[in-house]
C-alpha cells in the first residue's frame, strides 16, 4: 500500500521524524500504522520543475497538483461525487473557519473530516494563521500566540501553536499545516522579522504537540519578498525536520514578478525529496511560474469563486457568461473541454441560469473551473515528462496573461 | 416504441384529435411521426385509484406520478443527473417564467427545451395562467386574453390562447397545456363561472392552434369549489376532445377538505382512458386523497422549496435542519433512504451546510426530498397493485398528517 520510493536525496539533508507507535492519538487511525506513510517520489524534472508522486492514508497524489479549497467542508457548489468527476485528487479545507464552526470536537466525533464531507481522498488542513491575520480584528499577537475576534459571533478566540495542531489533529486531514503569522505586503522588514521568527518557534512547538502519524506536518516559510527572510526561515524550518514545506506569505499583495522573484531562491533552501507547497496561489501564470520554480502543490479559491460570479476559464481567457453575447451561443463553455457541464450545457444555458438566479449557475460554471484547473495541471505534469514545459503557453495562452479577470480576446 | 395498448374505452367518450402529418411544424420533430404518441394505459385499480402508464415520445411514465418543477428550465439545485438519479420520471416546467427569459425563440433555437435543460426524459409545460393570475399586476383580462405587467422587467405583456400555444410548441415538451383563468379562491360564484367560461373557449382556442403531433394537449378544468361549474367545464371540455385532462385551480387557498371534496365529482367526468392531472398539489395527504379520487398526475415546488429553506421530508413528517438537535446527529436524514444524501452525508453535516451558507445544503436537502417523494409515489403505485392503497399511511404516516410545516414526532 505503501512502497518503497527512491527518495531523491541530493539537496539538504531532510530530518526525518520519526515518532513511536505508541503515542496516544486524538482519534482512532482509520488505518494501520506506518513509519513513513508519506513517500514522496520525484520522477520526472524539466529544469526546476518536477513531476512526482506523494502518497498519502488516502491515496496517491501527482504533483504538480492543484487543491480545489473546500473552505468549511465543502468545496462551494459542487458534491465530492462533482468533484472527483473534475478530476481533482487531493483537496483543501479551512482550519479556521472548521474551528469556529461547527468545531473540531463535534467533527472528529463524527469520524474526523473525510468522513463528515464525503471526500475519501487525500486532504489538506491549512493552520488558520493566514485566515487570522486577514480576515479577523486581532486583539493581541505574542509570541505565544493570537487572539482574535470571531467572523461569526464577535467572540473572543485564542490560537496557539499546540492548539492548532490539536484542532488539525481532531480534523484528520491527511497532510496538516503549521501554525505560521502571515503579514501583509508589503510590511517593512521589522514585521516581516518578527514574523519569521515565530513562524519558526511556532513551527517547532507544532512538531512538538502533533500526535496522529497518519498525519504529514509541512512547515510554513514566511520572509516577504525579503530573500535573506525567506532562507534563514526556510534553513530554520529543514533543520527541524518536516514531511513537506510550504511557501506562505504571498499571493497577499504583491505584484506577479515580485512573488515570482522570490520563489526560486525559497525552493533552493528546500529539500530536494519533500514536496513543496505554495499557499494560496493562483492563477494559471503564477502556478506555472511557480512549478518553473520548483513548486509541486498549490491551492486557490479561484475557479469557485469565479465560478459563482459567472467568470468561465477557458484556456485562451475568460468568459463573463452574463454577457449578452452569449444569449444564443449554442456552443459549450469551452470546445473540446471533456467536463460535465461542456458535454450537456450551452453557454446560453449557463448565462440564462445566471440570469435568472439559479443555483445551477455557479455549479455548472464551478465544475467546469474546477475541471479546466485540472486539465491545465494535468497538461503541466505531461510537457514536464516531455522536458517541454516552455511549450504550455501555447496551449494555454492563458498561463502568459496577467492576471484573474482578463477577457478572452 | 409505441406498442399499441388496451384503452380502457369505459366511461365518457374521448374525442380523439387526429392532425395530418403535413400540418407544419415549429421545429423539426426529433423523432417519426406516429398518429397516437400518447397511448395511456390503466393496468391496475384499487377502487378510484388507478395505476397506469403513460407513453411520450421521450420515454414511458408511470403513474400516478410527481413531477419535480423546474421552473426556469432547472429544478432548482440539481443536474439532471442528480435529477435522474431521484428516479423522477417526468419533469415540469414553467412557460411564464420562459417566456419571459430567456424567451421560447431562443430556445427553439438551440433544440427546445429538452437540449436546452439537459433533460431527455418526458417533461410538462404549463400555461402560464396559474402565474398570469397570481403572481403578476394585471392590466386587463378580456375574453380574448390576458395583459399584465412582467414580474422580471416591469414591460407589458399580452398572452392569449394562441400565444401560449405557440410558445410552447416552440418550447416542446411532450405535454403542454391549455390557457386557463384561475381565480383564487375564495371567489363568488360570478368570478369563477366567467373563469370556466373563457377556459373552455381558450381550450378550443389551444386545440385550434396547436401544431406538433409530438406534443399532447391537455385541458384544465376550472370551476373553484362549486361542484356543478367544475361538472359543466369538464363536459365542455372533453367535447372538445384532448389527450389528458387537468383539474387546475385548486391548492389556491382552499383547505385539504374543501380540495378532497371538488376531487371525485370532477375526475368521475372525465374519460376513464386519459391521463388526469392535479396541478400543483402537493403534500404527500393531498396527492394520497387526489389518488385515492383517481387522479394520475402531479406538480409541486414543496421538494425543493422546502429543502431550500432546510426542511427535510421523512415517512413519519419533517425534519428542520437548522435545529440544535441536529449538531453531532452521525444518522442520514432518513434512516433506509437510499438517496445520495443519505448514503453520503449526517444530519450533522447538513447542519452544518445550512449554517454556514453553503450551497451544498439546499441541494443535498432537495436531493433527498425529491427522491422522497419519488419513493412515496412508488410505493402508492405498488400499493394499488396490491389493491391495498389504504395501507401507504402505515408506512407513510406523514400522509395522515395535516399539511407542509409538521415536525417529526
């Protein structure tokens, strides 16, 4: 189920963590145990890109791999039976927003969170540090931790480095972040310090407090734009030893070239045999900037939540399928795409759902998003066997535009 | 595909409407024409309740029979595959909603209604005068059609019997209906018989009109609660001769007593080889009494108006999701439902879903109350198999209970 890989072992050196069978667990493994239940294998590179395999309790994943964000256990609008049909291998929810509601106690008592969503394949928790300091009015930052005012209730909460581990504990996800203080850009340096300096305290008390080995830690490196930052971190965090790291702080303000300025001098820091995560991005152009930088996993909310404003990805643009254009356009929302929603709707059907306020407007939309993010990934994993990554743009005139809102031409 | 069927030739004559082939059609027919497409068979009764089957040119129905309403070409929150998947046979759809947008042209346009949805099984449209009559301003009624006000842009509209035709032999379901007036209830005597007067003339008016051999006509007999109206309208109109028969203008006001009571003297009126059809009706008590009074057909939004709104139909009454109760409830919304929600999902996820906003909710909660009432309706049909009907409120005994708002005992 599990089998050896020929661990790439060039690069730094990854400390493995190795934690005994007899640590208590928050919840019944729904499996048995296994020393290195995460193999990650790279098989194929073209340049720093990579093409490889991350096996997980739920499944194997191929990377470079796009994570559908299912917020609060839901990815918004579509049925995991939807989901799985876009093809999507491994999916994100929110520890935040599972924190507040409906907590993470009532959900590992319902058989932790593949369970209670339906999703049976692998899953990842982020830590919640993002959501905190963007979405919350903050009460108190120490470095102990953060208290924050609820987006639900107004109440008052605490996090802290073990009580995050402790909720993506009780959660389940197969993969689980630590808890990192992600500041906004642009910051000056001071912020950005301090950040980095309790994101690697904070990232040594999680390795500390995790206690489900079915469970893979990644660390957080954090720095801004600043490279100095964002190596010293990263040292820090492959000194400590993790299942994998992730890039956080970007995709917060900063323009494309400046994020993609600083991803390559990150990833050098990185082991080689881990996988390498970048949080909350993106965009067709920054994802493939980012694998071009080594980066094997990514996350956005961007194919739903343009889904439901109507916008359709297509591999040349977008589309605003409220447009007049599309009134009797009997064509799918993109010719040759294999999803659902292009082998049974027109693009006239979609913009009168739209119009006419129907739900299924945003599904339909969302699966195809969903889907076209998955070809788009699917596409980069094939060029990077082939050793012609360069060549994607060609065929996704999209990942050389600028941005999240361009129109196709 | 048409196999020739034993009419049951007892009861009152039905006027059969023989149209040549030559006649021109709005759209190209999908399919050969054949003199009868609409054979309906009663194999089964358990004293006025009849168990039957109805041939459309897309496909056979069982009856009796509940149609999910899709009223702007979607049953709300679900595909047609997740709507196939409830087992619903036949679905309704809305010609005032259409007809307003995206416009029956337009879907003319793009292959009817059928390709336009992404339905290929039968599918109903109705008239537009339930709508004309109690959703909108009216400017005027006349003998020779109605104008009022659009609920979408506030524009003028006039719809009359041809009109109405017209639009739906652009939309093209395998049944349409006639123009009616339907008067709320209570209405005086004066109200209702002008009401029956100038719905049997539109009926002759739509019998005149329509155009497509592959589209059955049914009439609507109105007449409110006064017994002797709906006796006359019902004459009228099966002198008229149509392929089914419609009792409209109930479920507007009027108790489940009152309802049950105009039942039997109409449907004893009409021929006992053609499909009858309780518009709009509605809780599983008033479908089992309309049955019970030898009605075949039925229309409501309650499956998913109510699971919008978190309201989930169990044999024994009603579930309201957003309860407390519900929290870490690891049970199905209905223990034995083999829905998808209930193979997949807890009462506790569904909570969940509604409190938290997510889409997820609503569909999965019409998923399952659509396939309840399916279920329900197949067991009615089992039932009168059996000659035992009576027996459905053992099994069901929501059908005992009072109306649309009782909670689970």
């Amino acid at each position: 189920m599990y089998p050896d890989v020929n661990r790439d072992t060039s690069g730094l050196t990854h400390a493995t963590r190795i934690l005994s069978c007899d640590e208590a667990l928050v919840t019944d493994l729904p499996r048995p145990y296994h020393p290195a239940m995460f193999p990650f294998e790279v098989t194929h590179r073209d340049g720093p890109a990579r093409r490889g395999k991350l096996t997980t309790p739920h499944g194997c994943v191929d990377t470079p791999v796009f994570m559908p964000v299912g917020t609060c256990a839901t990815v918004k609008g579509v049925t995991p039976d939807q989901l799985r049909a876009t093809q999507a291998q491994m999916i994100l929810a929110n520890t935040y927003h599972l924190h507040l509601r409906p907590g993470p106690q009532v959900i590992a008592d319902l058989g932790g969170l593949h369970q209670f969503m339906g999703w049976d394949g692998p899953m990842l928790t982020d830590s919640g540090g993002f959501q905190v300091f963007s979405l919350t009015q903050l009460n108190k930052v120490t470095d102990e931790g953060v208290s924050f005012r609820s987006t639900i209730d107004g109440a008052t909460v605490w996090l802290d480095a073990p009580t995050v581990i402790d909720i993506q504990n009780k959660l389940g996800a197969d993969v689980i972040m630590v808890f990192d203080e992600c500041p906004p850009l642009p910051s000056d340096r001071a912020t950005l310090e301090r950040a980095v300096d309790r994101s690697i305290r904070w990232a040594g008390q999680c390795k500390e407090a995790h206690h489900r080995d079915d469970q893979a830690l990644f660390a957080i490196v954090q720095g801004g734009l600043e490279i100095d930052l964002r190596q010293r971190c990263a040292a820090a965090l492959v000194d400590i030893g993790f299942e994998g790291y992730a890039i956080g702080g970007l995709s917060v303000g900063e323009t494309h070239e400046q994020m993609v300025a600083t991803l390559s001098p990150t990833t050098k820091c990185l082991p080689q045999d881990r996988p390498r995560y970048l949080m909350g991005v993106g965009t067709p152009k920054d994802m493939l900037a980012a694998v071009q930088a080594g980066v094997d996993m990514f996350d956005c909310t961007l194919p739903t939540r343009n889904g439901r404003n109507s916008q359709a990805f297509t591999a040349t643009g977008y589309l605003k399928m409220r447009n007049e254009q599309y009134r009797t356009d009997d064509g799918p929302l993109e010719v040759g795409c294999a999803c659902y929603t292009c082998q049974h709707f027109s693009r006239a059907y979609i913009r009168h759902m739209f119009n006419a306020g129907e739900m299924l407007g945003p599904t339909l939309t969302s699966i195809h998003n969903l889907s076209f993010f998955q070809r788009f990934m699917r596409r980069v994993r094939e060029l990077i066997v082939e050793n012609s990554l360069a060549r994607i743009v060609e065929e996704f005139p999209i990942a050389a535009n600028s941005g999240d809102g361009q129109e196709e031409s």
